[in-house]
C-alpha cells in the first residue's frame, strides 16, 4: 500500500468521528482546545486500534480465501462505502440529543464510528499488506480531525459533517475497486 493510499484511507476512516465532531461542537456553547484534544484522542485511539483486530480476525480466515480474497475486500469496502454515504445523505432526527460528555459514553461512541476501520483491517488482511502503518495513520487522522471538528462545529454546523461521511464513503468504493482491479488485471 502506498503512503498516498494509507494517507487518503486515513482520512477517509476519520470522517465518520468528524462528522459526530462536529455535531458535538455544533451542540455545544463553548469548546475548549484541551476538551476537543481530549475527545480526539479518545477516538484517534480506539479508531486506530480497531484496524488491528480486524487485520488480526481477517489474517485468520485469510488462507482460506486466498483466490477470491479481492472480491472479499471490494464488498466489504464497497458496502461499507455505501453505507457511508446513505448515512451521509440522511437527516438527523428532530430533537437529537447533544452527543454525550462522560468518558465511556465518549469512548462507547468512538467505538461506534469505529467498526468501518476494523471493516478495513480485515479487509487489509485480505489483500497481503501491513496494518501498522494504515492503524497509526487512520488514529492520527481522527485525532486530527475530531480535534478540529469539535473546535469549528460550532461555526459551520452538521451539514458539513454530513458531507464529510458522504466523501469517505467515495474514498472507500474507490479503494475497495481499485483493489479489485489490481487482482483482476
């Protein structure tokens, strides 16, 4: 996998915990920098921990799959893509509650925007590649991006969060078709 791809799939992993960012900080009167580092290292953690289990459970199953193993990596991204972007595309319900404060609830949530990295991971397992680099990449680009989405969500509100989720669904239908791609020709 090249730096550019692990860079781009970072970011793409990310944009489900910036969308909750944002919706946080858009939720929210004031959000100190030491709050919003806090959060984004909570996520940027758990987000770059889960790829591992995934890469582990896939590396399993890996041997056994080895001649269709593409196709398995192009539905899981794809799906997840998809999913991705339906979730983008979706308004958020009428009297939503602000995304809660307390620690395991944070970190409940930061696992929840997690599952598509672990997704990933094992669809990484797939594919014969590393998973340190994209795992550490794909936690600095949530710690990153929640970091920053809980300062500005105040500013500029869920609708670009919303986008954000749409964008990364893209990235990951682009990747999961690349990688099908590469095996097929």
């Amino acid at each position: 996998m090249t730096l550019t791809a692990i860079i781009i799939l970072a970011f793409a992993m990310s944009t489900d915990a910036f969308a909750v960012a944002i919706a946080m900080g858009a939720r929210r009167n004031n959000v100190r920098f030491g709050e919003a580092l806090k959060t984004g290292l909570l996520f940027g953690v758990i987000e770059g921990v889960t790829p591992l289990i995934g890469w582990a459970l896939g590396s399993i199953a890996a041997s056994y799959v080895e001649s269709w193993d593409h196709w398995i990596a192009f539905v899981l991204l794809g799906g997840l893509g998809l999913r991705m972007i339906y979730e983008g595309w979706q308004e958020p319900e009428v009297g939503e509650e602000p995304a809660p404060r307390a620690f395991w609830l944070l970190a409940l949530t930061g696992f929840a925007t997690s599952i598509d990295a672990m997704v990933v991971g094992a669809g990484l397992a797939f594919v014969d590649t590393t998973i340190l680099e994209p795992a550490l990449a794909i936690g600095l680009a949530t710690l990153t991006m929640v970091t920053i989405g809980m300062l500005v969500g105040r500013r500029i509100g869920a609708a670009i969060g919303k986008r954000a989720e749409v964008f990364g669904g893209l990235v990951l239908i682009a990747i999961g078709s690349l990688t099908l791609w590469q095996h097929l020709h």
